[in-house]
C-alpha cells in the first residue's frame, strides 16, 4: 500500500478517536443533567414533541388581558398549572384564584398543589381509560361512597378495599368483589378475573374538580374564548411563525413583547 494512502488512513483514525473522546465526554455531561439531555446548539433547549419551546399564558377572563406568561422547555403543559396559576395570583395580587384549564394540564400534583394554594381548578380529565376505548365501563361509572370507603360498580355490587401500594411515585388504594364471575355485565367491564379498580391517596382533589365541571361545562367554552384567541392573535401576528433565537430568556423577552404590545396597541 502507498505510504501516502497509508498516511491519510491513519489521519482520519485519528480523528474518529479524536470525535470518540468528543462524544464520551458529551455523553457523561448528558447524563449528569436531570433530565438526561444536552443541547450543543441552545442549552435550554430540550426534546420536545415539537420543534422549539412551548410558551404559556393565563388570561383574565373578564378583560381579556394576559396577565402572565411563560416559556417552558419541556415536552408537554402537564407540570405547568400550579406555575401558571401562582404567576397570575401574584400579578393580580389576589388571595384566591379560579382558573379554567385544558385537559392538558392535567396532573394530579398540580391540582393538589393548587388546592393547597387557594386556587379552585376546573378542567376536563384526558380519556385515557383503555376498558372506555374498548366499549367497556370505565373507572368513572364505578361510584366511591366515602361513608363505607367503598365502590359501587355499575352492576350495583360493592368493591370493598384490599391493599395499599405504591405505583409511580403515588400511594394508591386498591378495591374490587369476588362476585365479578357470576356477573352479567363482567363481558362490559373486564376482561380478566375481576374489575379491580386504583384509588390515590388524594383522589377526592380530583373528584372535586370533575364536580365543578359537572356543574358548570361552560366553563370549558369560556377558557377556548379568552385563552386562544389571544394566541390566535400573537401567532398572526408573528407570521404563525417560530421564536427565530436561541436561550429561553432571549425567547422569553420575545414572546413578551407581542403580549405588550396585544394591551397597549
């Protein structure tokens, strides 16, 4: 072989070594963060099920003015209600808070953490249930009767409380019966042995809240009608356009000024 060819093999062997280094040391930066990800171009830039950053607001409903906003780089709203919520009680220097959310920002801790707070939360669960998909009851059609810390089933049968265990991080408590064999309707409730159904240790937080909506569905209209319309506005605005900059309190000071500029213009 050449010694010229053999020269430039060994050049670019060094550089793969060389690139190899590079990445192990990208790689072990990566998984000290929190969240095992790094971004070489932005570093608050994280994966996300779109491209860029997420932006939120809260909007008062009876003027109609954002009265705060955010810039968040993680991949969904699920952990940004009590955030949002406790940024426009401040602004509006308020001790109690009624807000209307979507079924995105819903999460059992961040409901608790605004019950905890002062802030009185409606919005809709996401359908998740797999047995509703599926044409079977689902875990709504199961009533809690609090007074005997029991479920009653469609079929009218009680599921009494087995256990407690932990899943996820939450404490949940398990119910079902044993009479699901000899029952009529079991083909539209389960396929296995028994329903069994799970019960978080702060459920009633969540039965508060879908009580609310019960209530007062419109609430649901209200919060299309004061929260899209203003980003309908900005996006047109923009051009319906992306944040065309790098570091999120570049993005942040970006996204404020259209939010002034909606107020004052």
């Amino acid at each position: 072989m050449p010694e010229a060819k053999v020269e430039r093999l060994k050049g670019k062997i060094e550089k793969l070594k060389e690139e190899i280094v590079r990445l192990n040391a990208i790689n072990a930066e990566m998984m000290k963060s929190e969240d095992k990800q790094i971004s070489l171009s932005d570093p608050d830039a994280r994966s996300m099920a779109t491209s860029g950053k997420d932006t939120g607001i809260a909007v008062d409903t009876q003027h109609h003015l954002i009265v705060a906003h955010d810039v968040i780089n993680v991949g969904s709203d699920r952990h940004q209600l009590s955030n949002m919520a406790g940024q426009a009680r401040a602004e509006m220097a308020v001790e109690t808070l009624e807000v209307v959310a979507d079924r995105g920002d819903y999460d059992g801790e961040e409901l608790r953490a605004c019950e905890q707070a002062g802030v009185t939360v409606t919005l809709p669960k996401p359908l998740t249930s797999g047995a509703k998909a599926a044409g079977r009851f689902g875990k709504q059609d199961f009533v809690y009767v609090s007074a005997e810390d029991i479920y009653r089933c469609p079929a009218g049968e009680r599921l009494i409380y087995r256990f407690t265990g932990q899943e996820d991080g939450k404490m949940l408590r398990r119910y079902w019966t044993t009479a699901c064999q000899g029952c009529g309707l079991k083909a539209l409730c389960t396929t296995g042995p028994e329903r069994r159904i799970a019960r978080w240790e702060h459920e009633a937080v969540l039965e508060k809240v879908q009580r609310r909506l019960d209530q007062d569905p419109n609430k649901i209209t209200l919060r299309c009608q004061a929260a899209e319309h203003p980003f309908g506005t900005i996006k047109a605005w923009m051009g319906a356009t992306h944040f065309l900059m790098q570091r999120r309190h570049k993005v942040g000071k970006r996204r404020s000024a259209p939010t002034f500029s909606r107020h004052t213009g």
